[in-house]
C-alpha cells in the first residue's frame, strides 16, 4: 500500500504493495474558518481519505459454514430447529422461588411435601399414612385429615426456617375441594405462597 500526503509544502511517499492512500490537507478547516461555532470539533482539522484498492477481492462464506460471530442473534429458524430451548422464567424460577410444595392424593392417604428446587433436598413431610396419624385420624382421606396435613407442613416448614414457599397446579388443576383445604390451611399457619 502506497501512502501519499498531498500538501502545498511537502510530499510523502513510500512503496506501495497491492494499493494506494491519498490524503488531501487542501481543505483543511480550522477555528479560523468556522467562527460562529464553539465546538470542540471545529478546532481539528478535516482530511479528505480516498483509497484505491487493486486487491483481489475476499473469498465469500458459505451460508452452512462453522464459521458464525458469537454475536449473531438467532433467527426464527434456528429457534424452530432447537425448540426444547428453556424459557427465561423455566430457568430462573428455581432460584426465585427455591421451596415447592408437591400434593399427592391416593385413594387411601393423603402425602404432602416441601423440596428446595436447587438441591431436591426435602425440607417437610407430612403425610397421613404415617404410624402417629394413622392411628389417630377416623379417616385418612378426609376433609379433617386435609387440614391436619396441612398444618404440620406449615409447622415443620417453620421449624426449618421455611416461611415462603410456591405451588405449581399440575395441567388442568383446579385448586378446589381437598387441595384447597390443604392450601388454604398452611396459609393460615403463617407460610406465604410466592
């Protein structure tokens, strides 16, 4: 490349490799010529660059080649090839609300849990087919077993330093009847459904 500063005074070249680079100072604009403006650009001068280029031109890539910017935002059509890709809220509601509480109803018992989404560790389990209950409640299944189940998940809860847990309602849940009682009664016991 060949670099050339035309100026009335002096003159610079060097040997030029596959192009050419004129700069022109002819057109120099100084404070001198602009004195309505108070910019701090106004005091540099301006230089016309105009580049002549001999050089083969580049090779253009593929559309399928590995060679992609990490920058890049995907299309509709790399998200339609990868749709298994997790929502923002999929991957950020574990952490936001760590506590899930899991009820299960069987024909002969009610069991209730709390877990910690990060570690799957169980935090409090009651459940209606354990010795203490099962031979102390008329009917294991009941409205009154509910509220019992209830209230110990809200008690062993607290007494593991749980105050605020989450309930996902499984597809076509209705929060109603047993469940709602199940619910409601932890509610009432003092822990705060986030």
């Amino acid at each position: 490349m060949a670099c050339v500063i035309v100026s009335s005074s002096s003159a610079c070249s060097a040997a030029a490799l596959s192009g050419s680079l004129t700069i022109s100072t002819d057109s120099l604009s100084t404070r001198s010529s602009r004195p309505n403006s108070l910019s701090w650009v106004s005091s540099f001068p301006t230089f016309n660059i105009s580049t002549n280029t001999t050089s083969p031109s580049l090779p253009s890539l593929n559309k399928n080649s590995f060679i992609q910017a990490a920058w890049t935002r995907r299309s509709r059509g790399e998200l339609a090839k990868r749709p298994n890709r997790k929502s923002w809220k999929q991957r950020t509601d574990m952490y936001m609300r760590p506590f899930l509480l899991n009820v299960f109803f069987s024909k002969r018992f009610i069991h209730a849990k709390v877990m910690h989404r990060g570690t799957s560790k169980v935090i409090s389990v009651a459940t209606t087919n354990a010795k203490d209950l099962r031979n102390t409640l008329p009917s294991l299944t009941d409205h009154d077993a509910c509220r019992v189940v209830g209230r110990l998940i809200a008690e062993r809860s607290k007494e593991a330093d749980v105050y605020a847990i989450a309930y996902e309602p499984r597809k076509n849940e209705r929060i109603e009847g047993k469940l709602g009682i199940v619910l409601d009664t932890i509610k009432e016991n003092g822990i705060i459904f986030v």
